[in-house]
C-alpha cells in the first residue's frame, strides 16, 4: 500500500475549507485512516506526509498491535528545529508484518544533503534551486521469514515524497533522478558482484512507490518508466546543461550518456491510469484532480495480480462532495494498493513488456495482500478490485 495522509501541518481549514473543521481534525481523521489499513491489511504499507509526532505516538503502538513494524525519515528542516518544532514536522514511513519479514538494512535519502554532495564544485543553480528543497526518500532491505528452498527471498521497498510545486519541475526531476541513483548505488554495495552482467543491484526485486507530484506525462514518470530522459527535456526549463550532470560523483559513467540520463531499474507501473486498472485520480481537491501518486516495480522480478481501484467518481457526485478530505475520506489523496508476486526466478529478460509473460511463477510469494473482501482466487494481471462505495469511514 502506497498512501499519502495528509500531514495535520496541511490540513487547515482555510486550505479545505469545503471540509467540516471537525472532519479535518487529526484525532478525527487518523481513526479513518488507521481503519482504512485495518481494513484492507497489506504486507507493506508506504506512508507519506506523516508527522514525526503521529508516527511515534499512533503509528507505531497503533500498527504494533498488528505486527507491524516500521522506519520514518522527517525532512531536512527538522535538523535545525528545536525538538519540539522538529516533532510536528512531516516525513515518510514504511511499515512490514514482523511475522513474515525481517529487516535486512535500511537506506535514507535527504536530496538537500545529495546535492551538497554532487560534485566538488556543484552548479550555482543546484544549490539554490534544487538543495533548498528538503524532500525525502527511504528505502528498506526484507527478507521473508518462510522462503521456498533454494531461493534468496529477499526484496527492496523504497517510498519518497518529491517536491509539489508545479514551477519547479526541474527540482523534481532532480529529486528523481538522486533517489534512483543512490538506491542503485546501496543495492549494488548490498549485492556486490557489481562488475558482473546481471549481478549486483540488478539482483535485487524493487518496489519504489510515494507522492511524485507528477502527472503521467511529466518527466518523472517518463525518467522512472522508460529508464531514461534527455537533458533537453522541457521540464528542466532550459536548465538541464547548467546542472552539469557530468561531474556527478553519485551517477555511474553509464548513467551520462551524451545528454541523456539513465537508471537501471526496469520498472513497470501498477496504475497506468486507465480505464483497465480502475485508477484514474489519486489525488482530488477543490481545484485539482489527477493522478500523482506511483508504485513502480522492477518487471522481471514481480508480477502484477491485481490492484483496488479509486472511489467511483459517480459517488463523489451524488454526494455531492467537492474535494477531499471529507467526512468520509481522512486524506486528499487516495491509497493505492496492488497484489505483486515476487517471482522464484527473475523473468528472461530485463526489458519484457508484460509482466505475465514472465517465467517462474510456480512458488511465487505475495507481497502485499488484496482486500479482505476479495477471494483469493486469482485474477488476471491488473484487474481492479472495487472498494466499498462509500469510500473510508
């Protein structure tokens, strides 16, 4: 489950104002929510816009109660806050079923500190564009506790939040870019036999999911899903050159190609947007709908089985609901939820273009649960599993 929250710094009436006060409430909301993932129960769940505060005080004991177990990284400005400040400050978070998986390492990623970091002589431009931005990412190593013999059972879950103003597109290209380059970089330390063919981070099933503040069209999700996106891309706005990506210490030789920006992942995406996958919008306010919520996974290590589709739009209009938060809905955003297998063997190939062509599905372990109210029989790749009507309660 990939689910942004709606951090209680946001969620003020005179940012929702179509929202009851008493329905935006934090100690109102967080019930919702906190059912919500009760309800639906998954393996993993990846959090976003979730306040240092909240996840100490009523994730962890909350969660714990059902075996859950987590990490969170607060964003860069809580280094400088008195403790008590640095408390109400957002972040992300991942939490796993202890009783199937064990931590294997952790990975935390502040693209604030990253492009201090780029080079000896980072660009003008990164540092006051790009390194103002105090976004973050993290990442955590599972290994299943009841592996099928003779496999290594062992995966990556990686969740971040990236920058939300659409004036700064570069910036989130950027932040794009420095989370892939350095979960690679750890995955391959992890994995070692970096220098053989498909060894090394190439290894290592990842699932990367969060808040991308990207529309399907935009760069992020053309860089994410196609590997690669030139610096002449309109969404550096004229300023791919002058970050001088060729002197970064964090990309590989392979990653600068010419004037084109690659990763290695091969990710494909669960929500695709269509009509097919039922999940159009992720993200509905009074003055914006749209679809800015991700999983990605790499193909030839997961199958896609099936995913929960958004609230029929047909109820928001006879309810006549503007925007969310509401009543019933605790969060802006939608959660997204999919069912993966994690294949035995990787799938032939690394560039298939449909994950049910892959090889190796006998023994395949599930990642992350359907909803309760669902059989588990299965279902063809990426068919949608309808929610209940009236949304969360």
């Amino acid at each position: 489950m990939c689910y942004n929250v709606l951090s209680s710094n946001y969620a003020t009436y005179s940012q929702y104002p179509y929202c009851p006060t008493w329905a935006i409430d934090w100690e109102y909301r967080r019930r919702g929510i906190l059912e919500e993932l009760r309800l639906y129960a998954p393996n993993i769940i990846c959090l976003q816009e979730i306040d240092t505060d909240q996840f100490e005080t009523v994730f962890v004991p909350e969660l714990a109660k059902n075996n859950y177990e987590g990490i969170f990284l607060a964003k860069s400005r809580s280094r400088t806050m008195e403790p008590a400040s640095a408390r109400k400050v957002d972040g992300c978070a991942i939490f796993w079923l202890s009783e199937k998986f064990t931590k294997v390492t952790e990975f935390r990623y502040e693209f604030m500190l990253s492009c201090s970091n780029v080079s000896e002589h980072p660009s003008p431009l990164l540092l006051n564009r790009v390194m103002t931005r105090d976004n973050v990412a993290i990442g955590v190593v599972l290994e299943i506790k009841a592996p099928s013999p003779g496999n290594s059972r062992r995966f990556c879950v990686s969740t971040g939040h990236i920058h939300w103003d659409p004036e700064h597109s570069d910036v989130k290209l950027i932040q794009t870019i420095i989370w892939t380059a350095e979960l690679w970089s750890h995955l391959d330390k992890l994995c070692g036999d970096s220098g053989k063919p498909g060894s090394g981070a190439s290894r290592m099933p990842v699932v990367l999911c969060g808040d991308l503040n990207s529309l399907p069209t935009s760069g992020v999700v053309e860089f994410l899903s196609k590997g690669c996106v030139p610096t002449s891309h309109v969404e550096f706005l004229n300023f791919g050159f002058s970050y001088q990506f060729e002197d970064w210490k964090m990309l590989e030789k392979w990653a600068v190609d010419g004037d084109i920006l690659r990763h290695r992942f091969n990710f494909d995406r669960a929500y695709k947007g269509g009509i097919a996958d039922g999940m159009k919008i992720t993200n509905l306010t009074y003055d914006f709908k749209g679809m800015i919520d991700y999983i990605f996974f790499t193909r030839h290590h997961f199958r896609l089985l099936r995913s929960l589709d958004q609230i029929p739009e047909s109820w928001f209009m006879e309810e006549r609901i503007l925007g969310c938060p509401h009543i019933h809905v605790p969060s802006d955003h939608f959660s997204l939820l999919v069912e993966l297998d994690l294949l035995t063997q990787p799938a032939r190939g690394l560039a298939i273009s449909d994950p049910s062509d892959a090889t190796g599905l006998d023994n395949t372990t599930t990642v992350s649960a359907p909803a309760p109210s669902v059989t588990n029989s299965p279902k063809p790749k990426g068919s949608a599993v309808q929610r209940p009507k009236q949304g969360r309660r």
